[in-house]
C-alpha cells in the first residue's frame, strides 16, 4: 500500500512521461514535497527489463534523500557478493585471454575495485515492484504512448497515439533513450537529439546460480568479477537474492557500425563463442551458460545544449542516456530525481516553474554528460583500448583505481544547495 502523501497547497501540476526507475524516482520524489504529479505510461502496466541493475554509493544515497522508504526498497531488492570478504567489491578484474597469460596469470585476479556499497544489484522488475508500492494507484494512466507536446507558455498539452489529450502545468520527460520529448525539446532536426551508435554491443543473458556455481565455482559465480581482453570483456553478478548469475559478454563491432534495424536481437550462440575464440576456460564456461539471451547494440546521447524547453523537461536515459560500463545510468536518473524534486520544492506557483527547470538544467547537465563521456572511456579500459593504457594491467589497474572516484564521492548536499541557490538568484532578478 502506499504512503499518504500530504496535501498539495500549489496551484500546478507535472505530468512524468515514463513509468521505468526514473519516471517513478521522479513522481516519488515530487509526491513527498506536495506536488500533484500525474504519471503516463505507454505500456499496459509498469514493467521494467529482468536483467541485473547496479546502484553504487552515490545512487544509493540519493534514494534515501529522495524518500527513505525507497532507499528501504532498495534494500529488500538488493544482492551483494556472497563472500563475507568481498561485500565491498565493486568488480574483481581478470585477465581474460589465454594469449594474457605466461603460465602464471591464467584467468589472474589483477585488481579489486572497492567501494562502500559494493556491488549492491537488483533485478529491475523486483527493484520497479518496491517503487510502485510506493506510488498511488490514482496517479497512473496507462495506454498512453506520446506522439506529441505543445506548450502555451502556460500550460503544456500532451498528445497520444489512442487519439486523448492532457494538460499539465509542466512535462518531465523520462521516456529513455527514443525520447520523443527530447524531439520536443532539442527539435527534429537538431543531430544532439538522436542516439548514436557507439561501436560496442553486449551479449546478455541469465543464469541460474546453482547451475553457474557448479560449472565455476562458488567464488566466480557468487561474487561479481570482470575478465578482461582485446576488444571485449565479461562481467558477472548475482542478482534476486543470489538465486541468479547476471551475465554481459561485450564485443566491438570492428567498424563501429550497427546495421540491424532493430537495437535488439536474438543471440547468435556461434558468432557469440567466436568473438571470445582464445578466451579462458571461465570465460568460456560462462558463455555456454548463456543459452538463451540477446544481443543489444549499444547506444548513447550526443551532449545536448539543454534539457529543457519552456515548461518541458528532460530527465535520465531522455536526457543522457549512456552505455552502461560504469553501471551509472539508473544510478543518475535517481540524482537527476532528487535534484528535480528539491528546485521544485521552492516553487508554489506555475509561474516560477521554467525558472526551476532552468536552475535544474545548469546545475545536472555537466555531471551527467560527464558521465556519457566518461562510460566511453571506461568501456575502452575494459577492452584493452585506452590510450596509452592498452593491455598493461598495471596501468589498468592504475586507472581503475581512480575512475570512478568523481562519481561515487559525489556531494548531493552541496548540489542541492546550488540549485535552489541558483532558483532564489534568479528569481531576485525579477
């Protein structure tokens, strides 16, 4: 059952598009500071992918000063590494190719990544489950796939494909990575507003633990570990209570191309055990437990000029979605949510709410394009393609150790501080 939300003493209304993690981070948000918000969702019911999700530090503790009862979601939703020993472990990296080793470093653990959650991963659909409880029932409307926006400057009116209309004070867009708010906000024409292809694709696919662990070993199955090679790399962790092996074996297309029409596509078990050809046995032995799963192109945003237009607002995969070698996406449309909720939270009248979404715009838009960027960079140190790194494990190891300090140490206080001092700065100017 969800909380009662107290009253809402404004004179507005927001409508999220998207009912996925960030579409409902956003309404949760919102509802705990009294604003009536209204979620509209393409699909049936919401629903979210089966695969693994990973939340570290910096996501996690954006939950808690979103609403604490999502942060307790959470909890119920998460897997850590089984091993007493490695529950701080982000990833434990190995070197993944049998030309990598010299009798000494066949399958050689090289380096462990630590931080304070370790890798703290859920399943999406468990982790989507805790987010509705938390959601009123009366503030979903499903069916309704939008086609199009416009806005009077006073009010924003959202059309859909089954022919309805609504009128809100004020559209968050959290409708992922084919955002037709982003072709709202950036416009048609604007190359920014498009994916782009970003040379890599990932095979996925999930196992049952009991069957991993009895083919790798309880270390390898039950704890997250990344092999490591020339041009690909494979990542495990257990997710649903340790009752399953999250599997991703990334490839790179050697053109940078993608040439199916769809994004995803059924896997190709031959083409798949060819692209790790020279592997190790542990690499290998994880491939044959894939036997059914997908290949996902990998995709990502060109840095937009803004994330908003007027009344009309951009948020997680709508407005940066990135690849995933960070594991930072859902744990950035969680900020963006809280920095939303906490520069709306000073507005009592329409009026005042582009002021808002433009605070919200200087404010999140260079930390998370940063993080597109940065998930690139990374990708390349998991395949053995940085510049000036390569296959050195040492200076692998040397990067690894510092890269993703400026995401996970980051100070959620002091950025709320910013927005709403950039909101009252603004607004003094009138």
């Amino acid at each position: 059952m969800a909380p009662t939300y107290k009253p809402d003493p404004r004179n507005y209304s927001i409508a999220v598009v998207g009912g996925g993690i960030g579409g409902l981070c956003t309404a949760i948000g919102l509802l705990h500071q009294a604003i009536n918000v209204t979620i509209y969702e393409a699909a049936s019911r919401l629903s979210e992918l089966g695969f693994g999700v990973s939340l570290a530090p910096n996501a996690t503790r954006a939950l808690q000063l979103i609403e604490p009862a999502m942060y307790a979601g959470f909890l119920k939703a998460r897997t850590n590494n089984a091993w007493p020993d490695r529950q701080q472990f982000w990833f434990s990296f190995r070197a993944g190719e049998e030309s990598m080793s010299d009798g000494q470093n066949y399958g050689k653990r090289f380096f462990d990544q630590h931080c304070e959650t370790g890798q703290s991963s859920v399943h999406r659909a468990n982790f989507l489950d805790e987010l509705v409880a938390l959601v009123p029932k009366e503030i979903a409307r499903f069916g309704k796939r939008l086609v199009d926006l416009e806005d009077n400057g006073e009010d924003v009116t959202l059309r859909f494909a089954d022919g309805s209309t609504a009128r809100h004070s004020a559209v968050i867009g959290c409708d992922g990575i084919k955002s037709v708010v982003r072709q709202f906000v950036l416009g048609k024409n604007d190359p920014a507003t498009y994916p782009v292809v970003s040379g890599k694709y990932a095979y996925r696919g999930l196992v049952p633990m009991e069957e991993a662990a009895g083919v790798l070993g309880d270390e390898l199955a039950r704890n997250s570990q990344i092999y490591v090679g020339h041009g690909g790399h494979i990542l495990t962790f257990p997710i649903q209570g340790g009752k399953t092996m999250n599997a991703v074996a990334f490839g790179t297309k050697e053109d940078g191309e993608w040439r199916h029409p769809e994004w995803v596509i059924p896997m190709d078990k031959e083409a798949m055990l060819e692209d790790f050809k020279g592997w190790i046995a542990p690499a290998q032995q994880i491939l044959g437990l894939m036997r059914k799963g997908d290949i996902w192109a990998l995709f990502d945003h060109p840095p937009a000029h803004t994330y908003t237009k007027g009344r009309v607002y951009l948020l997680g995969d709508a407005a940066h979605a990135s690849t995933p070698h960070n594991g930072a996406g859902a744990g950035q449309a969680v900020e963006d949510a809280l920095i939303l909720a906490q520069v709306m939270a000073l507005v009592y009248n329409k009026k005042d709410i582009p002021r808002a979404l433009s605070a919200y715009d200087k404010v999140r838009r260079p930390r998370s394009q940063r993080l597109v960027k940065e998930s690139r960079v990374t990708g390349l140190l998991y395949d053995l393609q940085a510049p000036k790194v390569e296959d050195d494990l040492e200076k692998v190891a040397a990067s690894l150790k510092v890269n993703k300090i400026w995401l996970w140490n980051h100070d959620h206080e002091a950025e709320i501080k910013k927005v709403q001092q950039v909101f009252l700065e603004e607004s003094a100017k009138l």
